[in-house]
RNA sequence: GCGCCCAUAGCUCAGCUGGAUAGAGCAUCAGGCUUCGAACCUGAGGGUCGGGCGUUCGAGUCGCUCUGGGCGCACCA
C-alpha cells in the first residue's frame, strides 16, 4: 500500500506542480483505497475542483489501480487482486521484530507518566482510566519507533501521608500495630478485602470523615508531615511499612492488567532531596516571591494565568508543585526526552498549566515538549466518587464481576472449553479495558455496572470472539495454518509472527467481503499513528472494531473451508484469515488485551 | 464571580488538520443455524449535530453570543 500510495503522491505532484499533496482514506473501499481531496489545489490552479479532479483520472495511470473521479474527489481504487497482495504482503511478510503498522526506530525518546496511585489507597474503576490510556499510549509509542521511558508518579509523599500517620498513630498503633486485626469501629468488609492495606485504607478514610467537624485534625496532618520531611524516625519507619504494604498490592494489580513500569522507584519521594535545590534555583531564577502566611509562590498572570503556582506552604514543607516541577528537571537531565506525556485526569488541568508555564520560565528547553493528556473523572450515577468519603468502586471488584459474568456465558456456550479461568479473566478484562478506550474522551464517565461489563456490540470481547472464530478455522484447516496464527513471543509491544509466505492465487478475495476487511486491515496502521498523535487509544479500538465487524460479514459470506471451494480459493481466504488474525492479536495486544484462541 | 472543558438518534458514544449521502453499538421491530463457532449476521424505523448570529465556494468541525452540564480557582494530590 505503501507503493501505491508513493507513486499516487509523485505523480499528483507531477501533474501539479507546488500543489500540496495530502492523501485521506476514503470512507469505504467501495470508493477506493486512498483519496485525493481537490479543493485547495483546484484554487491553486484556478480550476473547479470536480473539473480538476476529473482531468486528473484521465491523465494518471497507475500500474494495477484504477483512477476515479468522484465529485472533487480523485480515488484510487485497487484491482481486488492488487488490494489483497498489498494487504497481505505487508502483514504476513512482515519481520517478525517489526510487525505490520509498526516503525523503525525514529531516535526519539517519550516519557509517558501514568498510574500514579496514592499509596494506602486501593486501586478504584477511577485508576484504571490513567492505567490503561498510558499504557495503551507508551505501547504505541514504542511501536512507532520511539524510545519510551514508563514512569509511575506514586503518590508516597504529601500531607495525605502525614494524615495517615496521624491516624494510624491515633487509632491503630496501640491496639492492633500491625493491622492484622478488623477494627470494631469500622464495618466488616468482604473477606477478600480484609487486608492490612484494606485497614489502613479505613484509617484514611475515617480521619478525613472526622476532619470535617474538627478542623484541628487538619494541622495534625501537616504536622505529620513536616515530622516525615523532618527526618523524625518513627514517621520514617512508618513511611516505609506502609509504602510497601501499597507496593506490594500494586505490584499484583499490574500484574494483573499486564501493565509495567521502567522502575516504580521514581514517585514523589524519590524527589525529596532534589526539592532543595529546586527551590533554590527558582529562587536564583528571581521568579520566587512571597505569598500570604508565608508561603512562596510563582506569579503567572503574565502567561495568563490567574492563579500562582504555590511552591512552599506557609509552615515550609513542601507540596505537589515542587515535586513535579523537580520531577522535570531531574528527567531532563536524566533521559534528555523529547516529549514527556502526563496521563492525569482533566481536574488537574490547571495544575500542568502552572508547571509548565513555570519550566518555560526557568528553562526553554521545556517548551512544547510536555504535555497533559486529560482524561474525564469516572463518576458514580449518585455523584463524583471519593475515596476519601469511601464511595467508590474498586477496580478488583469490577474486575471479578466481569470474570464472574463471562465465565457464567462460557459455561452456557462452551462448557467444554479448557483453561475456563483464563479465558474468563482475558474476556472480562478485555471488556472492562475495551470500554475505557471507547470512551476516550475529557468527558467524564458514569459509571454502570453494565455499561462498564457490557459484552455486545462494540466490545472487547466482539474482537476477541471474531479472533477466536478465525483460530477456529484456521485449526480445522489442517496442516500448519493454526501455527502461522500462532502469536510469538512478545517483545515489548511487538508480538513475533513469523514471515509468511502469499499464496500465488489471490482470485478467491474478489469478493466484496474479503476486499471490504482487506480495507479495513489497511487502516489499522494509520489508527495506530493516531494512538500517539492524539494521545488516546480510541482510533484504535475503534479499527479493531472495524476489523472485527468486516471479518464477521466475510465469515458469513465466504465459506472458507467449503468443499466446493477451488484449493487456491481456500488458501487465498484462509492467509486473509491468518493475517486478520495476527493483525487483531498485535492491536489488541497494545491496548493491554490478550486474544484467546477459544472462548 | 473568573477560567477551562463538554453538548451529535430514545440511551451510550464515533466523526482525522473545515470537504463525498452525519456513522456505530445498545434498545425496539422484522428476518437468518441439516453447512467453517448465532458471544454472530441481514434489514427497518429513529437526526432542526443544544438555540441564535457570523466567517467560508463549503461548518457537526472555526469565531461571537445565549442556554444547560462537568471541572478548577494557592498551603490535598
């Protein structure tokens, strides 16, 4: 496609001198495979777009396409033959370290911050927005050539910790100092709950619930914290306990969701030491001034933002600004990135409106590289959600609902299906995860149970089912085409397929069908570029979906393994199957989805 | 009060830098398994793209304005 696409250009630009060439996609492939837009070089040249684009068809000639005039529309449309050898050449005869729609390395670093959990909190439907659009986006980073750096900005810094200390000082650490036991204050939880974290968890919550009538609460956090920046040894300890009791349980929710980070080390703690310094260089950078009750802010009303980004509270410990802003300039200096993406919810925009206003001032460099990608809050039918407040949904639970409700569909349609437990787990997750990518958007999200596990229609598992469906058939077909299927070792976001041969008689893919998910198949590496160019997995999915759905059609009216058919009819559909299949796996694979071979 | 974001079918959402007849899923209705997996497919109904004004050859997309919602507005993150 590749080919076509570089001759198509040449020779437009041939026939059009100066014009500016942009080629789009058409709508179908009923129309074509790609589509020059007339317009602007019609009024270039001083023609009427329809008039020009019709010249064109007549003057260009494309060895195995057809040039069509449609309206101010100048297509070129594949032989079904040339489509299909394209299509198919360049995903089963990809090498297997570079896989279709992928790119060689482009020399360009990208720092993606994502996740970043506060410590002692437990994973929320909330999380898994930042979990899986960062993952989904340093995948297809990665994919494209650039070097990614995976960072997790851990919340184990801050007077939310120094509220912990205050409560676990005040109501545990007599009575049950290892939290081993329930409290017989707090409600009895779900059995699978009751763990250390899950307490420490309620201590949190409990603290701010009685923080609302006793104000003074409020300093004995802060307090905690000074005594944590301080040095004091118990509130180290403690710091230390309770942040690896939350590692440890994030570490299996990763583990989990197939989700990994370059080091876990680098959250707001690891700054600590580099807040000295930073303040003092802003301080040298004169862009320091002194705010109300002593604390020290940045003015920024000449960057058109009202608010000043505060750095040092008023009783001189530090805050979030101060950490992210050392944050930036230790990974300056540290992985000299090229683009640094924050996966942080859209209530924090103006925060990173701050802190990137405040690193334009104290160093160019800093201009245009970083960036905020907003995602909306997941909100509950009643209101926001709080962990705070204790009205939230957890992940896990969500999670195991969605296992629990796939399983109860398998058992009904594929009782004898091996490996129940792990087909579940990949269906449940691929609908829970699915469903976010959909709905990428700086809309927030209302939370449903069914909304959130549906598995009809437009869903992870519809991709997975026609993947499923594919492997089906590729095993009845006997001989080797399951094992040409057969994803390989994944390295990084790459899955290894081994090159494959084209069958010489593509005559069996004339089709409307086979040619419409040939098409299809064709715009899966442009929806992956549109992954890292609009930062959101959306495209992709939503070519997934394409993908599937046109598979389905072909299924339906293709009969594959049909006696009838002519040998090279039944090879020709079953390499589409195969690179349908691969393409499906690797697509689904960059979103964090698995794609069983049954189900 | 100020700032940012959002408004598309009954519901949930797509719609790429303005460009081909505004598309999916769910729900509803009507069909399709003696044939490769019906977790599927085919078809139907359903739209003043929140209202108004403007820019343009052309606006769901850009600008202004009104209405309705979300979020934020220094010592939480």
């Amino acid at each position: 496609m590749d080919d076509f696409r570089r001759t198509f250009e040449q020779q437009l630009a041939a026939a059009l001198p100066g014009a500016e060439i942009a080629l789009e996609r058409p709508r179908s492939g009923e129309l074509g495979d790609l589509a020059f837009p007339c317009f602007r070089a019609a009024k270039q040249v001083g023609k009427n777009p329809v008039q020009l684009s019709q010249e064109l068809a007549a003057a260009i000639h494309i060895e195995g396409a057809l040039l069509m005039a449609a309206g101010p529309y100048l297509n070129l449309k594949l032989a079904p033959e040339a489509r299909a050898k394209a299509v198919l050449g360049a995903i089963l005869q990809a090498p297997a370290e570079r896989p279709y729609g992928s790119r060689p390395a482009n020399g360009k670093k990208v720092i993606v911050e994502y996740s970043s959990p506060n410590i002692a909190k437990l994973f929320t439907i909330g999380h898994l927005r930042s979990t899986m659009i960062g993952h989904a986006l340093a995948q297809a980073h990665q994919f494209l050539g650039y070097t990614v750096v995976r960072l997790n900005h851990l919340g184990d810094w801050g007077t939310q910790f120094g509220t912990l200390l205050a409560a676990y000082t005040r109501w545990a650490q007599d009575e049950n100092p290892d939290l081993d036991a329930d409290f017989d204050w707090a409600e009895v939880a779900p059995e699978r709950r009751r763990t250390p974290l899950f307490r420490l968890f309620q201590l949190y919550v409990r603290f701010h619930a009685e923080e609302e009538n006793d104000p003074a609460m409020r300093d004995e956090a802060r307090a905690w914290f000074k005594r944590l920046e301080n040095n004091d040894p118990r509130a180290r300890e403690l710091w230390k306990r309770f942040r690896d009791l939350s590692l440890a349980e994030f570490q299996r929710i990763y583990d989990r969701l197939g989700v990994r980070f370059d080091t876990l080390e680098e959250g707001e703690a690891f700054y600590e030491a580099q807040l000295g310094p930073t303040l003092k260089r802003l301080e040298a950078s004169g862009l320091l001034v002194e705010g109300d009750r002593g604390a020290r802010i940045i003015h920024l009303e000449d960057v058109g933002i009202a608010t000043p980004c505060l750095v040092q509270k008023g009783d001189g410990a530090s805050i979030y600004a101060t950490r992210d802003l050392a944050a930036a300039l230790y990974r300056k200096a540290t992985y000299h990135f090229d683009r640094c993406l924050y996966v942080v919810g859209t209530d924090q925009v103006l925060h990173f409106q701050q802190i990137f206003a405040v690193l334009d001032k104290l160093d160019p460099w800093f201009k245009g590289r970083m960036l905020h990608t907003p995602f909306g809050m997941v909100k509950l039918p009643e209101g926001k959600m709080s962990t705070r407040k204790g009205n939230v949904i957890f992940l896990e639970d969500v999670l195991d609902e969605a296992r629990e409700r796939v399983a109860a569909i398998i058992q009904e349609k594929n009782p004898d299906l091996q490996d129940k437990a792990d087909v579940a787990e990949m269906l449940g997750m691929g609908a829970v995860v699915f469903f976010d990518a959909m709905n990428d958007r700086v809309k927030p999200i209302t939370f449903t149970w069914d909304r959130v596990i549906a598995l009809d229609g437009d869903t992870g598992p519809y991709v997975q089912y026609a993947h499923a469906r594919i492997m089906s058939v590729l095993r009845k077909a006997g001989g080797d085409w399951a094992a040409k299927a057969q994803a390989g070792a994944a390295k990084g976001p790459f899955i290894a397929f081994v090159p494959t041969p084209l069958p010489s008689d593509l005559e069996g893919l004339q089709a409307p069908e086979a040619q419409a998910l040939l098409f299809e198949l064709a715009g899966l590496p442009g929806a992956i570029a549109a992954v890292a160019d609009g930062c959101m997995a959306t495209p992709l999915a939503r070519q997934l979906v394409a993908v599937a759905r046109s598979f389905s059609g072909f299924y339906t009216n293709c009969p594959i393994l049909a006696p009838e058919n002519t040998p090279e009819a039944r090879d020709a559909r079953l390499a589409l199957c195969v690179a349908t299949a691969r393409a499906l796996c690797q697509g689904l694979f960059l979103m964090g989805i698995q794609a069983p071979d049954e189900m």
